[in-house]
C-alpha cells in the first residue's frame, strides 16, 4: 500500500521533476562544462581547462560590465526600496479611491519589460523627451540621457523606478500587518511620527524589507532586457555609447550569441552566479542585525 502510494506521489510530482531536469538542472550543468571549453554553437566543445576563467580577469569587457553592474546596483536598489516604501506608506492610508490609485501605481509592474523599454526610449529622449521638456519647464537641467556614456546608467537607475510596483504591494502587505496597539503606545509615550516610523513600522517590516532588498540584488546583477532594447540604438553591439550600458548579463548574451564565444560566456555566468551568492550571503549573514521576526525567541 505504501509503495502504491509512493508511486502515485512520483506521478502527481513528475511534470514538475522532468520540468527541473530538462529546463533547469540540465542546462546548468551543461554550462558548467562548457565554462571549461572552446564552443562557437556551430562545432563540438574543445576542452580548454582554466583558460577561458584565466582570461576572463583580463577582459575590458568583463570589468566595464562589472562596474557598470555595481554602478546600476548601488544606486537603484536603495532608491527604489525608498521610492516602494514612500508609495506603500501613502497607499495604507484611508482616502477615498484607495483601490485606483493601488491599480494605477502597479500597472507599470506588469507591463511586458520590453514595451516599457521602448516607452522610455521615447520619454528620455533628449531632443522630443517628456521628461526633459517637463525639466525645462521647470528651468533645470537637461540631461543628454542615452546620448553620453556619463548619463546612461542614470537613465536606467530613474527608469527602474518605473517598476517598484512588486516591491510597494509587498511593503503594503507588511505595513497592513503591524499591529495597530504599537502606534497607540507610542503615542501614549509621546512619540513623533518618525520615531513611530523608526521604532515601530521600520523594525516590523524589516522582513519584508529584507526579503525585497534580496530580491533587488539578484534583479540588479541579471538586468538585461531593458539594457539591450534601450542600448541597441546608441552604437556598439547594443550597449550604448563606448559601451556604457555593458550591463553584465547583456555582455553574457553577446558573448554568447554575437561572438558565438558560448564557452566563454558560460564562464561568465558562473563568476556572476559566485558574485550574486556573495552578496546575498552577505545580507544573510547581517540580517540578524536589523531583521526582526516577531515569533522568534530571545
């Protein structure tokens, strides 16, 4: 009878475990080998050992794309948490059309990446732009956005707040959990709205921060369709003027399949898979720093 039902819960799980393998499991540990080979996609791999990671830290490529990646990172993953959690705290009001304004805020989320892209082609652009015409409109400065190597990672950073949509529904899901007797006792100890915001909303949703600044790490170092939608226009292989949208993943994707150097640009995705693992255990190790669980004990 046991057995019988074992059987039965390898059928129901199959989909699934063949989906891994095939999808996931196979395709990672092919692109382990291959990170140790000579492959142009049109001839069998030549096993080339160590060269293609020996070479890799003599690339100006690799360390442009890294800089770039770093660049793009350290900037907007604070920025958006900020923006996400400014919008969340707006929306856990009680004002009327709630509901609109939560629909109208995470509707970009949901937009195909790719539209969104060629949308904010047309609104940074320099000459005919919404956002320089409304910066001129009120006498500021008008970046040359895409148009010089020092603008373009900016213009992603300000595009990427277009996208906080997930993170704001997450914080308001936090927000909507914080007990509402906390606000009270502090207000009966005479607390200001920000030591309320500091000493009783920031550590109660600190999870959630946790969880989305995680998740913003890992979006930041894989961004690649905006990149090179937006950076097919300005010259190179698609990254921009001198190669200063040469995010990391999109310098994998034209190793691979501009170059047809896929050894090579399985190697890099390894060392991007190491860099990412870094610095999520790095936010792993110091949660238990600023991260508070409400059920955990002392």
């Amino acid at each position: 009878m046991k057995q019988k039902e074992a059987l039965l819960g390898y059928a129901f799980i199959s989909p699934w475990l063949i989906g891994f393998v095939v999808l996931t499991l196979g395709p990672l540990i092919a692109s382990l080998y291959l990170g140790f080979t000579q492959y142009n996609l049109l001839s069998s791999p030549k096993l080339v050992g160590f060269e293609n990671y020996v070479h890799i830290f003599h690339d100006h490529n690799f360390w442009q794309s890294l800089y770039v990646t770093f660049y793009y990172a350290i900037f907007s993953v604070p920025l958006d948490l900020i923006v996400a959690l400014f919008l969340a705290m707006m929306l856990n009001q009680k004002v009327r059309f709630l509901r609109w304004f939560r629909t109208i805020y995470y509707l970009p989320a949901v937009l195909p990446p790719v539209a969104v892209a060629i949308l904010w082609n047309w609104i940074l652009n320099p000459q005919y732009g919404i956002l320089n015409r409304f910066l001129g409109f009120l006498h500021l400065p008008q970046p040359q956005w895409l148009v010089t190597p020092q603008w373009t990672v900016p213009s992603f950073i300000v595009m990427s707040i277009w996208g906080v949509g997930t993170w704001m529904i997450t914080f308001l899901a936090g927000l909507q959990d914080v007990p509402l007797s906390l606000y009270e006792a502090a207000v009966i100890d005479g607390a200001s709205t920000w030591k309320k915001f500091w000493h009783v909303t920031l550590p109660m949703i600190s999870p959630v921060l946790f969880f989305n600044l995680v998740m913003g790490i890992i979006g930041a170092f894989s961004y690649f369709t905006q990149a090179f939608v937006m950076g097919a226009g300005y010259g190179g292989q698609g990254a921009g003027i001198s190669n200063s949208g040469l995010f990391y993943a999109l310098n994998i994707y034209i190793q691979g399949f501009s170059n047809l150097n896929m050894g090579y640009a399985c190697a890099l995705a390894w060392v991007l898979f190491f860099i990412v693992l870094v610095l999520t255990l790095l936010v792993f190790k110091s949660s238990s720093l600023w991260v508070y669980y409400g059920g955990e004990k002392e």
